[in-house]
C-alpha cells in the first residue's frame, strides 16, 4: 500500500465516523425509534462511502509492487 492509499484510508476512515455521528445525532431526535433510525440513516450513508472508497483506493494503487528492503 502506497502513501496516496494510505491518506486516502485516513481519509474514509474519518468520513465513516462523521457519518456515525451524524446518524446517532438523528437518532437521538426519536428516542422510540431510535434503532431502525440509526440503523436506516447509517447505512445508506455509509454504503456509498465504502464502496466510492474502494474504488478510490483501488485507482490510487500503482501497477508496480512497493520495493521494501528487508536488513
């Protein structure tokens, strides 16, 4: 894994937990509900995140392997 899959990991790692928050903020409006709201809420967001996100990663990786040298 290269550095540019590396920031771009970073990246989406904190979409997904701003996407969390926002969820549990919904959910917290409706406190009866409070399962089905996040749960919907979080994953329709988070879905398209992690796919887009594979895609990314993938495109960002070279052709070459990373020459790591070993002492």
């Amino acid at each position: 894994m290269n550095f540019r899959q590396k920031v771009a990991v970073a990246i989406l790692d904190i979409a997904v937990i701003a996407e969390l928050c926002v969820s549990m903020y919904f959910a917290a409006h409706d406190p009866d509900n409070l399962t089905p709201v996040f749960l919907k809420s979080f994953l329709t967001m988070v879905i398209p995140t992690l796919l887009l996100g594979r895609v990314v990663i993938k495109r960002l990786g070279s052709k070459e392997p990373d020459s790591q040298t070993f002492d």
